[in-house]
C-alpha cells in the first residue's frame, strides 16, 4: 500500500494547530485569541471653514477613528467636504449630526461666538467634545461647560494645537529639566497680513495661541496682564495688541500680536539664567535653537558694576525636532483620551486659564494698559503632563 507522505510545510497552520492540540497534555495552555480591534471612534465637524478641514482630514487618516460628517451653515462648504470625503453624511443643520446616536464625539470649528452654545448642546446630547481656540467667548461659559462635562463623564477638550508640536514639548523639556536654570523672560511675536475676526480681536485671535503655550510651558499662572492696542480699520475689532504679563517670580512675559503687519513673524524668546532658547516656527526644520549665552555677575550683587559682568558666547545647538503635525498628535491624544475616559492635556481647565488672562487682558486694554488682576490661583496654573 503506498503511503502518502506531507511536508510539514504542506500542511495547513489550522491542521498543524488541530494535530498539536490532540496530542498536547491539557496543562498546556490554548493559543491565545487575538482581542477585537475596539470599535472605531465616531466623529462629526461642526464648521468646515478655514480650521476645520485640517481637522477633517487629521481624523479621516487616524487609526481607529471614523469621520461620520460635517455640518456647516454654507452649502458651498459641505459640497467641498463631499467632493473630498464623499462617503461622508453631511449637513446643513448641525442638530443632525448632534443628534445621531452613531456619532461618539463632535469637533466645532465654528467662529468663538458659536463655541459655547455648540458645545453645550453636543455635551447634552451626550458626546465628547474638542472646541476649536479659545474654548469659549468667557469664563462663564467655560466654567459651565466644564460642569456639564464633569457631570457626564465626557472627554472636553479644548485645540491649543501648539502644545501638541514636538517643538513645544522639546522646550517644555528644556525647561522642566532645568537646561535653562531660573527662567527670567517669555517673550513672543505673532504678527502677520493676518484674516480680520469679526467677532473677536486680534488678543483672543492670536494671543491665545501663545498663552497657551505658555500655560504649558511654565506652569506658572500670570497673576496679573496689562494690555494696550488699536483698531485701524473702522468698524473692525483691535488688530494689533501688546501684552505683558507679570509673575508672582521675578519672572516677566510679553506678546506683540497683530494682524496688520507685512511680514509673517512667529518667534519666542525663553530666556533663562544659564541658557536661552529661540523658538522660530517659520523655520524648516531647526525650529528651537539653544544658545549657551548669558551673564554672570562676579563679586556678588552688593558690588554689581558694568566691569563686573561677564559675557557668556558658548555654543548653539539645535534639538532634533520630529515634523509631525501637531494637529495629528492632537486628534490622536483626543481619541485616546475619549476610548480610555482620561483627561487630556488641553482640558476645560486649560482653555479656562486662558480665557481668564484674556478676559483680564480685554479689561486692561479698555483702561489702556492699567494692569489687572487675573484672579488666576498660583496652583491652577500647575499642570500635569
Ligand atoms: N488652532 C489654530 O491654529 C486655528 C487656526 C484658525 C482658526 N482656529 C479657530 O477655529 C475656529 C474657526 O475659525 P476659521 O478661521 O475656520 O473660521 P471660518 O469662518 O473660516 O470657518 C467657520 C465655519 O463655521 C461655519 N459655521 C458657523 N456657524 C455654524 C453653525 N452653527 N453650524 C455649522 N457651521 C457653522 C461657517 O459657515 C464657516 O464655514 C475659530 O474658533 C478659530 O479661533 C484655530
């Protein structure tokens, strides 16, 4: 009788898998089953604009997400959406989108007067929520929005979409590490030929981004702004604006943003007792740059005098700066923190903590520049990363 004989290799891996299994002692464990992928997390844009396609399509390439639809108020946006994403449902009325129960979390990237009445409503209609900057026109709305969360156990989060870019974590990590020593300064320019808000100035427009990033970066709350600016333009709200704010330390920042300016300017300045850092998001690729620069005073400060002071001029050194776009880094924060029920970086605190130093800094431009209490708690501006 002739004998048919398999390879190993002809055999099946579910035949191998069966044989192994008849024969092996029952104190083997089974194989183990690879888990479910978790279902995708579902999400609807409210405001197809100027931001939020860049939302739209930082969702749509994420892992584990879905983008369910896109609701906008002009019929010329949605067909933009449609012809980019055409499996996409979209929508004139928002309500649609709030209101389907297959949508987990809802992105608004309307203008600020819409954030809070958008964001609440998607709040009780039970979904997790990221609002686009500033979270919401005052601290009022953001205090409530943060309760209406809190009670319901859902994500809010607020698209201070610098503190996700690997250049502002780098220097948030110069700075916690104490590369640079004591921090003296915090000094920022974002000014460009910028779009006109027309329901905001160029503070709550602009100035969020770098208070922002401050928040982040110090973790030290302003304890009070001054603020002085001008409307050129008739009928448009304040276009360039300075504001300084003052420590409880000795340290001190400043924000020059304008949106009349003809060139496009986004440099900080963190300047510290042993290093400084020049921070140019324009730049290619070596957006943050160390100088081992600075001074020390020699014979102590009783005898501080212009021949006492040495010149630091060590060298410069540039971090390796990972290019991704915050924004991805972003959305994907987001969706983790929805799926594990975490607190994100950019929480309502967050968003709150700025709208108060914006809210001061709105009082102070109206007195031209009286400096005002922020009536920030020191320990409010402590975050965790
Ligand atoms: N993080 C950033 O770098 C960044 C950059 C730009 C804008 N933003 C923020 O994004 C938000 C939107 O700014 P933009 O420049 O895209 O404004 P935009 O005016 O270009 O777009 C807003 C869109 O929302 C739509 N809209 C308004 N009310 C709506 C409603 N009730 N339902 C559905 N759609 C509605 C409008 O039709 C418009 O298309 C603002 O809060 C702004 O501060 C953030």
């Amino acid at each position: 009788m002739a004998v048919e004989i398999t390879s190993p290799e002809e055999v099946s891996p579910i035949r191998r898998l069966a044989s192994f299994a008849s024969r092996a002692p029952s104190a083997v464990p089974p194989p183990e089953v690879a888990p479910a992928p978790a279902p995708a997390i579902r999400v609807a844009v409210i405001g197809y604009g100027y931001w939020g396609p860049n939302l739209v399509r930082n969702f749509w390439d994420l892992p584990g997400c879905q983008v369910w639809g896109v609701s906008d108020t002009r019929e010329s946006q949605l067909a933009q959406a449609h012809a980019r994403y055409p499996a996409i449902t979209t929508s004139l009325d928002y309500h649609a989108l709030i209101g389907d129960p297959a949508v987990d979390a809802v992105i608004i990237m309307t203008p600020v007067s819409t954030h809070f009445q958008l964001a609440l409503e998607a709040l009780q209609a039970g979904k997790h929520v990221l609002v686009a900057k500033p979270l919401a026109a005052s601290s009022e709305q953001a205090i409530r929005l943060i309760e209406e969360a809190a009670r319901r156990h859902l994500v809010l989060m607020v698209d201070h979409t610098f503190i996700y870019t690997d250049a502002v974590r780098r220097i948030k990590e110069l700075v916690d590490n104490g590369s640079l020593g004591q921090l003296y300064y915090y000094d920022s320019v974002r000014v460009n030929l910028g779009l006109f808000q027309h329901d905001v100035n160029v503070l709550w427009d602009l100035a969020v981004h770098d208070l922002s990033i401050m928040d982040f970066i110090l973790g030290e709350a302003p304890c009070a702004v001054a603020a002085t600016g001008a409307a050129h333009i008739p009928g448009q709200p304040v276009n360039m604006a300075y504001l300084t704010c003052f420590f409880r330390s000795n340290l001190f920042a400043h924000h020059h943003v304008n949106w009349l300016a003809p060139v496009k300017v986004r440099r900080t300045l963190v300047c510290g007792e042993r290093q400084m850092i020049v921070y140019d998001d324009l730049e290619p690729s070596e957006k943050v740059k160390v100088y081992d620069r600075g001074v020390t005073v020699n014979g102590g400060p009783e005898r501080v005098a212009k021949s006492m002071i040495d010149y630091r001029s060590g060298d410069m050194w540039a971090p390796k700066i990972s290019l991704t776009e915050g924004l991805r880094v972003e959305a994907q924060h987001f969706v983790e923190c929805v799926r594990g029920g975490r607190t994100p970086l950019s929480d309502g605190q967050a968003g709150l903590r700025v709208i108060r130093l914006l809210e001061a800094a709105t009082r102070s431009l109206a007195q031209r520049g009286q400096p005002v209490e922020t009536a920030i708690e020191p320990a409010e501006g402590q975050l965790a990363v």
